[in-house]
C-alpha cells in the first residue's frame, strides 16, 4: 500500500466529490502511538511513586520549617518553653535538617514518612507539657482548642 485511500463523498446538495487521503509525511503510525500510549502507561507507576515521595519530603520539611518558626515565636510556642526543652527540640531539628540535606534528598516515601513519624513522636512528649499545663486538660480539650490542632 503506497499510503494513499480514495473516497467518493455524496454531498447533501448531491454533488460527488472524489477525494484521497495521503499518509502524510511528519504524522504518527498507529504503531507509533501505540509505543507511545504502552510507554506512559510503564512511566505512570514511576511518576505516582515519585509524586508520593515528593509528598513525603514536603511533609517533613513543613512539620520542621514550623516547628523552627514556632520556637522563634516568643508569643507562642517559644516563649512557653523552658530552656532545656527549647534545647532539645532546637537539637531535633537541626539533626533532621541535616538529615535531610544528607540522606533526605535521595530517601523513598517510606523513610521520609518514617523519619516524621520519629521527628513527631520525638517533639510530643516535650511540647504536651505545655499543654497539660494550660489547664490540665488532656489531648482534645481546651488546651487544643487555644494552640490549634495544626500547630505543629
């Protein structure tokens, strides 16, 4: 086959027209874009594996960005802090930071959600002392209601 199909056309005025197709040059085979549809199916499950760990990187590098901010704020969580916890979570955050310029840059979903969950579980025990003592009240209570439940 030279590329080419010819087709009689009956207009709705009833002239006929004769017309040929070409398989012109710079246009994709059927079997080129079926290598190309099989080939962004392949790259789907990258690209899905790839937003997920971007997601996780994003979601640490927030819980510590405001965290740090936080600790600045003498308003807030930084003036409400006693010096040696104030220590220790300025000692948290520069030891994930530092894990995230070394390691963090080439870590998989899976870590990254493990080192937040590590970072979180590290940072709990000492900010819930400012909780309790804002009334007493436990997780869920008025204590939450006043800092928010996103403050960190």
């Amino acid at each position: 086959m030279d590329g080419r199909a010819r087709a009689d056309v009956l207009f709705d005025s009833g002239k006929a027209e004769s017309i040929t197709i070409t398989n012109e040059k710079g246009r994709l085979s059927q079997e080129e874009i079926d290598r190309m549809i099989q080939e962004a199916e392949e790259f789907a499950a990258e690209d899905e594996q790839q937003r997920k760990r971007i997601e996780s990187l994003n979601s640490l590098s927030n819980f510590v960005f405001g965290l740090k901010n936080q600790l600045g704020d003498q308003e807030g969580l930084g003036g409400k802090l006693d010096e040696s916890d104030k220590k220790k979570l300025q000692e948290i955050l520069k030891e994930t930071t530092e894990w995230l310029d070394s390691e963090g840059a080439a870590a998989q979903a899976d870590e990254l959600d493990e080192k937040l969950a590590e970072v979180q579980a590290a940072v709990a025990p000492i900010t819930s002392k400012i909780y309790a003592g804002a009334g007493g009240e436990s997780a869920g209570g008025a204590a939450d209601e006043e800092y928010g439940h996103d403050e960190l």
